[in-house]
C-alpha cells in the first residue's frame, strides 16, 4: 500500500493540472500522485481536433505561471471559428491555436514533476477505495509488472476522462448528490485525419471550421481545422444516440472528398474517440472526492472544446484539494468550492449553450442555412441572446421580417431567449453549499427536463 495527500487519476489535461495545482499552491509540501495508464512518452498524446482558445491558456499564466503554448507545441495560430454549411457561414473573432497536443501535455506533465508530482505511469485505476462513507483512495493496477495494490489518499481527483473510473466505480447507493452514469445521447463518437496536402497550401490558415453538411447528424458536424502549411486536421462527429445509415469513415471520406478529392492528400494519422458533450454535473464532488475533465462533462456542449475548460477546472480541483487537506477536512462542504467556481467559470455558459446544441438538433441543417445566409440574427443580437438578454420590441419586427415566411425558427430562437434566461435566473441562485443542493438539482432536472421535451 502507498500513501498520498492526493491521488490523481488520469494524466491529461484535467488530470495533470489538477496535480500540478495541487503541489504548487501547498509549496510541494503535499504528496501529490499521479497515475496513468499509458507509458510515461505518450502521456498527453491524444486523437484531437487539437484546437484550444486563447483563455484558459492566459488564466493558467495568470494564476499559475504556466507559459502559453510556444516553439513546436504550436501547428498554427487560431483568428476566427466558422459556423459553415454549404451556403452560408457566420465567422466568429476568437484568438487561439491548433496544437501539437503531445508536447504540450508533455511539458505540463514535467512542469508537474518540477513541483514534486510523483508520476506513476502505466498504472489503471481499477476501482476507488471507500471507507466509512469517504473515498480515501484507489486500487491500481501497474500493467507492466502485473501488480495490483492500493494508493491511499485523503483527497482522490477523477480525471480519466470519457472512462470515468472512478465515479463509475461508486456503489448506487452512496453520494446520492452525485450522478454515476454518461447516457449515450450526451456522448459524440467521431473520427479524424490529420491530412497533408500535395500540392497548394489550403486556404484555412489561421482559421477553423464547423461545417454543417445534410449528411451528418445534427447537431454533429465536420471540422476543417489548419494545422500549418498544407496540413489540415479534418474531422466528423455526431452523437452516439443517433441513427444514421452509413458507417462514420464512410461519411467523413465523402463529405472530405468535397473539399479534397482522392489522390490528392496524405493520410498522416488517424484516430477516434468520444466527447463527452453535455452541461457540465452540477455537482463535481463528494467526500474526499472531486472529479474533473470529460469525466465530470466539462466538454463545450456545441463545439466540443474541452482541453481548455479540463485545464481550468483541474486549477479550481487543485486549489480545492489543498483548501481541503489544510483545514483538515474533506467533506462534500469542503469541497464545494469547487463546484462554485466551476459554475462560476464555464458552468452557466455552457449550459446556455447547450440550448443551441438542441435548438440545431430541432432546426437541421437547412434552419441554420436559412438562418445565416439571412442573417436573420445580427452578430451581436446572437452573442446577446446566448447570454439571456432581451430583445427590444423594434428588434424582434426587424426580425421577424428578416425570417418570413420561416416562423418555425423564429419560434425556436425565442424558445433558446427563454431558455437562457431561466438557466441565467438559476445559477444566479446555485448553492453555496450542498444542503441546498437537491432543491436546486430538482429545479435544474425539471427545466433541463422541459428543454428536452422540446
Ligand atoms: C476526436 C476528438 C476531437 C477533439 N477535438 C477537440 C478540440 O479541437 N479542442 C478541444 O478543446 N477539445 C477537443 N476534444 C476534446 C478533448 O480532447 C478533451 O475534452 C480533453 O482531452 C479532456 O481532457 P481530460 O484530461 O478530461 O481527459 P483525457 O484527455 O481523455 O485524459 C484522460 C487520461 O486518463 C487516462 N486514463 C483513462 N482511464 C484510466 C484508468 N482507468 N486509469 C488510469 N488512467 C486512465 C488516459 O490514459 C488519459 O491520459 C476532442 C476529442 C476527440 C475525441
């Protein structure tokens, strides 16, 4: 048996940060431990669309020193993300990269062991350790020497991503705060290229793309994403509860060979997974426990960006952690900080935005052609109405004449106006502690519930 401060599960982003916070903030007077299950170099390699916004990099320079991505952990800088279908595009300002995911993560993994992290890779997570009701560690498995034994911990963090291990591993019964399961409509299964071209340079520098295309699944999409000089990262990916004719590859090799025909690319590397891609869980905590990443949903629920909200939110589990073990006490009240920041940071918004992910499912693609080539929304009437802003009477008129004779949609936008609004009313109220947790729950439930419906 080994004994920890914190056990760490998982060594990506979510994972990583939330150990490298963890040791720094304490001084490295914490025991900070961080299992993996993949060898040591692949750690931080990961099948990715592999772009990442200018903001959480910025918050982790700020609030920890972390440089921003630099030299060869960058494929190309990011000026606009495009909202494309076939006929229309909506581009939005937003600064960031595409990166080199592999070095990057390799440098925040050494940045961690820099302050005292102990790295222990090739290990699985099997199951958590519970004791009396408190979770106070794990059971590992090093699979290069087939040995299984126990890490003990005071604090135990879940960041094994899509796997969530831990929490799956949570008896039915305990933390009734606490959800267990991913249903399979808030996961996205997708697949992806990295394709050099052979002969021009393409001409999505500096930008990234969501294309909406009639043959995939709203309100999945298929990305175009530079990754430097004549290299693209392409991929697709729709929800895993959707039922669609043809195979994934299939798909993405034809709608590919719209923009590049056959002969004309190589394959560099190909790969798939899934995303997690809902709201984020409400509740991230239990005793003794935090979960962050993937496992906990912290996935963009419509573009499906998680890198940089798994960094943010393994800084806020980090601080949590040593918050916890200094004053001695790793109750669910404790830990709740956690939670508050989190829902603070990215938990409304997200949300919010998980309005617009149903509102495609509802609209299809031909509604968001309609919607953009129209212009039926401003810019910033849609960056207003995503934030639960009302519109002004003379706005909606404009509107309204703008979308005739498609009041379908414009009944769809009031619905998502409405939507927002109430989850704004909500989080404005979450609770600062858990006793007044499940009221708050029950309310979400009900109008996460009614939106479904819809
Ligand atoms: C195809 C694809 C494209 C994507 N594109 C983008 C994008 O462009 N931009 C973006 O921001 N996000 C993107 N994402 C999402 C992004 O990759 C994740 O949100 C992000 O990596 C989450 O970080 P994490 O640390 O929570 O989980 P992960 O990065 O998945 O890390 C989990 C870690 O846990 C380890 N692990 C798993 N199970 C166990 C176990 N039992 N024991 C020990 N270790 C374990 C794994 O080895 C891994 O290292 C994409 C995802 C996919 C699949």
């Amino acid at each position: 048996m080994v004994k920890a401060d914190v056990l760490v599960a998982g060594g990506g982003p979510a994972g990583v940060l939330s150990a490298l916070t963890a040791a720094k903030l304490s001084d490295q007077k914490l025991k900070v431990i961080l299992v993996d299950a993949k060898p040591y170099s692949e750690i931080g390699n990961k099948v990715c669309g592999d772009a990442i916004n200018m903001a959480p990099v910025t918050f982790l320079e700020e609030k920890l020193g972390i440089e921003k991505p630099h030299g060869d952990e960058i494929a190309d800088l990011i000026e606009h993300l495009i909202f494309k279908t076939e006929k229309a595009s909506f581009p939005i300002q937003g600064d960031g990269f595409v990166l080199n995911r592999h070095p990057y993560g390799q440098r925040l993994l050494t940045t961690a062991e820099k302050y005292g992290v102990e790295v222990r890779s090739d290990t699985r997570v099997v199951k958590a350790l519970i004791t009396d009701g408190v979770v106070t560690g794990a059971v590992v498995k090093n699979k290069k020497i087939n040995e299984t034994y126990e890490i003990r911990a005071r604090i135990t963090i879940d960041c094994t991503g899509r796997n969530f291990q831990i929490r799956k591993s949570f008896p039915k019964e305990l933390f009734p705060n606490l959800e267990k399961h991913m249903e399979k409509r808030d996961v996205a299964a997708s697949y992806r290229e990295i394709i050099r071209l052979k002969g021009e340079d393409h001409p999505y520098r500096k930008e990234i793309y969501l294309l909406y295309h009639d043959e995939i699944p709203e309100p999945g999409y298929f990305w175009i994403f530079t990754k430097g000089e004549k290299r693209l990262n392409v991929g697709i990916g729709w929800f895993l509860d959707t039922k669609v004719d043809k195979g994934m590859k299939e798909c993405y090799r034809e709608v590919l060979h719209k923009y590049y025909p056959e002969g004309s690319y190589i394959v560099e590397h190909h790969g798939g997974g899934q995303v997690p891609t809902r709201y984020p869980m409400t509740n991230a905590v239990a005793p003794g426990f935090m979960t962050v990443g993937d496992a906990a949903f912290h996935v963009n629920p419509l573009s499906a960006e998680g890198h940089g909200p798994a960094l943010t939110a393994g800084y806020y589990a980090g601080k949590a952690a040593v918050a916890a073990i200094t004053a001695n006490d790793v109750t669910e009240t404790q830990l709740w900080q956690y939670n508050i920041d989190v829902m603070n940071h990215f938990g409304l918004s997200h949300t919010k935005i998980q309005l617009f992910t149903a509102a495609l499912r509802t609209v299809k693609v031909k509604g968001l052609e309609f919607l953009l080539k129209r212009k039926i929304l401003t810019k910033q009437q849609f960056i207003d109405l995503h934030a639960g802003k009302k519109l002004t009477a003379l706005e909606i008129l404009k509107i309204s004449i703008r979308a005739f004779p498609r009041y379908g949609i414009l009944w769809n936008i009031y619905k998502i106006a409405k939507g927002a609004r109430i989850f704004e009313e909500l989080f404005t109220g979450y609770p600062q502690s858990p006793e007044g947790y499940p009221a708050w729950q029950s309310r979400f439930e009900t109008t996460m519930n009614q939106i479904r419906a819809i």
